[in-house]
C-alpha cells in the first residue's frame, strides 16, 4: 500500500519537535525579557502582560513587556484603523533588538519605506536610554518576506514549509492578512446552500462536508501557527479582518473574520483596533484617534471591558504616539436632550442612538414625530420677535 494519499501527501501528521530535558531547562532559565516583543505603546505593553507580571518576575520592568513569545497573538479591526502600521511598529522593534522576522504578505505588499523610516527612528520609547552600540547597523537584513497570493500558497507555506522555514534565531512571524484568502475559496453558507440546491445535491453528509470545510481549514491552519510559536520559541502575530453579525447580536457588530472554537483556542491575545470620538478633541485631529483593546489575555477572553485595557493613540509618520487620558464618548446625545430625558414623562420613549429615526414609534402627540417637545413653539415666537 503506498504511504501517500491521492493528494500525494504524507498521512504522518507533523508533531512538535521534541527537546531534551536538559534544553527544556536552559530555556526555562533564559531571562523572560527575550521572550517578550514591545509594540512601541507602554500602556498597551502593560495590558498584555497584566496577568502574568506575578508568573514571570523578569516581566516586572516596563522595559520587558509586549507580545509574549511562544503563542499566538491575533490583531483585527476593520479596514484602515491601523492594524498594519501597528504591526510594522512590532517588526521593527523586534528587528532593532536583533532578531529575524518573517513577514508574510496575503494582500497588499510590504510598505518597506515606511518601514525603513521606523527602523531609523526607535518606535519603543525605552530604546531612546539605550547605547547605540546594541542597535544592530542594519535591521532590515534581518527582514525575511514571503507573498502568498492564493490560500493554497500560504497553507503549503506554513503546513508543509521548507526544511529551513522559519530561518534560526526568528522572534516574530507575521501574516498580513490571515482572512485575506478566505473569501476566493468558501462561500458564505446561505451561498453554498443555494447552489447546492441548484445542482441538484442532497446528500445530506456531503452537504456537511462543504459546509464545515472552512472551519476545519481554519482549525489546522491554528493548530499548526501555535505549533510553530512553541517549537519555535518566537511570537506568532496574524491580522484577522472583520466582517458583521447580525444574528445573536443586539445590533449589527463588527466580528473576526476567521473565528470558531477551534480558531479561539489557538489564539493566546486578542487585540481590536478601532476608531472612536473622544469627548473633549479638536475638530482638525478627532479623526486622527484610534483605540486599542484588549479583548483577550493568556488564552482567556476578558468578559469586562475596563479603562487600563483601552489605549488610545494616533498614527504618525515616524510611528505610532500613544495618548494620555482620552476618554470615550458613549453616545453622541447632546446636553438638552439628555435633561430632557430625565425629567421628561414616562410614556414618551427616547430614540437610541444605533435606531434608525424613522423607525420610531408613533405617539399620539403628533409633534414628537418631528423632535418637537412641550414649550418649544413659544421659544421659537419669542425668537422671531
């Protein structure tokens, strides 16, 4: 009997490479500060690696916090808030350190300009109290790029790579974008019943077959990405894109693209990158503000949303430039109608901000249709006078 499926692959299943105690242990012994990335925001440093300052001791100073490495950390968000400048921020500072890092590219190229000016510039703030002289000369040899353009391409790469993939001494693996494949290759299932149902096909265990296909694309595509952080011993950094649920939801809500439970249990933190409006900003630079959170940490999802796990910052040219005290607004109502609603009646219901206008309900009080409360004809009459 031949040893190869009619794919012509190997049915052994590739397992983590084992190590001798005697490795387990030196590495167990290594400082934890080489098993750290910083992102170049000190607050969200610190959001990452909370739960783990009493584990590891070596994590106490601000100076050894970030992406941990060994695990997977997954970055998502919808388009344009910034998760790949965010993990340019990371590239560089693991480059600058002197580690290799692989970048794989799904979707648009490398900007390698802009990251040639990161890596002149130090986007960790620590680095600027740091001697030159360990800095290495020239970062950016240590770049090693890969475009993937189909997911057949990216699944050989990571499943099946080459003997030396990824190259010795990697601390970051990168994948821009995860999701980005995904969409050429499964449709969505209202899709594919449809066209099941056009073909004629009602083979009820084939139907399930090409109905869980993806998920289960996605569940050995994280199994093998949490194989290689931990054989590996480097940071695994994949940039999910977002679609909307409906379903389940109060309102429409913005998801990871690639999710599941399997998915869920390869990802060891989960950060969502999005825009919000602060309280209290200028008209010229509200748009600039993005917002960072930390949905997920040491393989755990927060069921909290607390202050300390939400960073605001801005995107500059030479960086990222984390913002001090930047509070959220939760709603866009204005100060009269929020002292309408508390002293107004009861009967009378307010519009919710995520409602649709039009869709409110009709009170017997014509006027209301309009926005129009008690006493405001008088207060126009007087103003025409």
């Amino acid at each position: 009997m031949s040893t190869q499926d009619y794919l012509g692959l190997s049915p052994e299943a590739h397992r983590i490479v084992p190590i001798s105690a005697s490795q387990s242990l030196q590495a167990s012994a290594a400082p934890a500060g080489s098993g750290v990335i910083p992102t170049g925001l000190s607050r969200l440093d610190e959001a990452i690696c909370r739960d783990v300052l009493e584990d590891l001791p070596g994590l106490s100073d601000t100076r050894s916090m970030g992406i941990l490495c060994g695990h997977v950390t997954e970055i998502f968000g919808p388009p344009g808030v910034g998760k790949t400048s965010l993990a340019l921020n990371i590239a560089s500072n693991s480059l600058r350190e002197g580690g290799k890092v692989v970048w794989i590219d799904t979707g648009l190229p490398l900007p390698k300009q802009r990251l040639k000016k990161l890596l002149q510039n130090p986007t960790n703030p620590q680095e600027e109290h740091e001697p030159q002289s360990t800095i290495p000369n020239n970062p950016a040899k240590d770049l090693i790029y890969f475009r993937t353009q189909s997911l057949p391409h990216l699944l050989a790469l990571l499943m099946r790579p080459p003997k030396d993939f990824p190259p010795e001494e990697t601390t970051l693996l990168i994948i821009d974008s995860i999701s980005g494949p995904f969409p050429s290759y499964f449709q969505t299932p209202t899709e594919l019943k449809s066209n099941l149902t056009q073909a004629g096909i009602t083979d009820k265990p084939q139907i399930q077959w090409l109905l869980h296909r993806k998920w289960n694309v996605t569940s050995d595509l994280g199994n093998q990405l949490m194989k290689l952080a931990s054989a590996n011993r480097m940071a695994v950094l994949v940039i999910n894109q977002t679609h909307t649920k409906i379903k389940g939801h109060p309102r429409a809500t913005l998801c990871p693209a690639l999710s599941g439970g399997s998915w869920e249990n390869s990802i060891y933190t989960r950060i969502v990158l999005y825009r919000d409006f602060p309280e209290e900003a200028d008209d010229a630079i509200d748009k600039k503000f993005r917002f960072a959170e930390v949905l997920k940490r040491t393989g755990k999802p927060l069921m909290l949303r607390l202050e300390e796990n939400v960073i605001p910052f801005m995107i500059e040219s030479d960086g990222l430039r984390e913002i001090d005290k930047v509070q959220q607004q939760p709603c866009p109502v204005s100060q009269k109608s929020t002292e309408t609603s508390a002293s107004g009646t009861e009967n009378r219901r307010k519009r919710k901000v995520d409602e649709i206008a039009d869709s409110q309900d009709e009170d017997e009080d014509s006027d209301e249709e309009f926005g129009w409360l008690e006493g405001d004809d008088a207060h126009l009459l007087e103003g025409d006078n």
